[in-house]
C-alpha cells in the first residue's frame, strides 16, 4: 500500500517525529509491505455493483495485524468500570487499541466511519489517560480506494474536513492521520476540476 496523504491533529506529525522517529519509520515499512491487490476477495453483493471484485477489510485489517506483530508491536485492552446509581448497576466493558510500541498507539480503520472519529477523539485519550500511549497514528482509506470496497467504509477527506472543522481540544492527543490507497493514483490537477 501506498501513503497518499496526511493530516496532523494536534501537531501530531511533528510529536511522533521528535518522539517516536524509528516506530514511524516501522508504521511506513509496514504500509509499504501490505500487498492490498492480493486482498481484493471480497465478491460484491450489493445491488449497485454486483459481483465486483472489492478489497477485503478484514483481510487488510489481518495483514497489517501480521506486520505490525512481526516489528514487535502488540494490541492493548484496558477493564473499564462505571457505575449507574439510576439503575443500581455497575458496567463492567474493555477498550482496545489495535497497536501500541514505545507509547505510540496505532489504530487501522477500514470501516465505518464513526469509528474512525471515535479512535482519535475517545479511544486515544482514554489510552493516553491510563499512560499507555503518548500519542497515536491513525490508518484510514482514501476515498478512491473505498470506491472498491463496501458502501460506507470511512475515507481519509471525511476525518480530516471534521476535524478541521472541529479544531483542537486541550484533552486531545497528537495523532498523525494516514491515508492510503492500495496503488498510487493520478489525481486530477485544479485546472481539470
């Protein structure tokens, strides 16, 4: 796979640069190893383009898994416990980051799309509020490959218009979001809008 585009939240790039350089180096080896053309398995069902051959995301999601397992990084999951007086119950749940290495935390989302805003805006925090990770690395399709996979996987444009839109808040963590695509594209010019 190909690294397409960038967005930094919070200054993230430059974090993970100052603090985490060999880890980030690893994050691109690792895209860089992800052959996605052999992982277009995926027979469509969908009435809008039926039988299409589509990339498969829980094929993409265990191969990155394979990866990042062989450089040493590992998932994470933290017990969380909350307490509702109202109905007298205690709720007992987990959270998982899919991979951390030297605090930096590494999310892949080749789903739907709130969860990509939920990595970086909930899940990261919570981890940087237990020490676990300092800052994170989030791996989101663009939006020309999402054209070849299931109708509503989450796409790169979408995460970075809303969290331009939002801004920053004073809980968040550096992230440094990476769009990737599975073949480097040509992309039209402004003039050829």
């Amino acid at each position: 796979m190909h690294i397409i585009a960038e967005y930094s939240h919070k200054r993230g790039k430059d974090f993970v640069l100052k603090n985490h350089r060999e880890e980030f180096g690893e994050i691109k080896q690792v895209i860089r190893r992800v052959n996605a053309e052999r992982l277009k398995t995926k027979r469509s069902k969908e009435k809008t383009m039926p039988g299409q051959m589509l990339y498969s995301p829980i094929e993409l999601n265990s191969e990155y898994e394979k990866e990042f397992g062989q450089l040493g990084w590992e998932g994470r999951r933290i017990r969380m416990t909350t307490t509702i007086p109202e109905i007298q119950e205690t709720h007992i749940g987990f959270r998982e980051i899919d991979f951390v290495k030297n605090k930096l935390g590494v999310e892949i989302q080749f789903g739907k799309y709130a969860f990509m805003v939920y990595n970086i805006l909930a899940k990261m925090t919570i981890f940087s509020n237990k020490g676990i990770i300092d800052s994170g690395v989030e791996i989101v399709a663009m939006r020309t490959l999402t054209n070849e996979m299931s109708t509503g996987v989450s796409y790169f444009e979408q995460v970075k218009t809303d969290l331009e839109y939002r801004g920053v808040g004073d809980i968040d963590v550096p992230v440094l979001v990476l769009g990737v695509d599975a073949v480097v594209r040509p992309h039209p010019t402004r003039e050829e809008h």
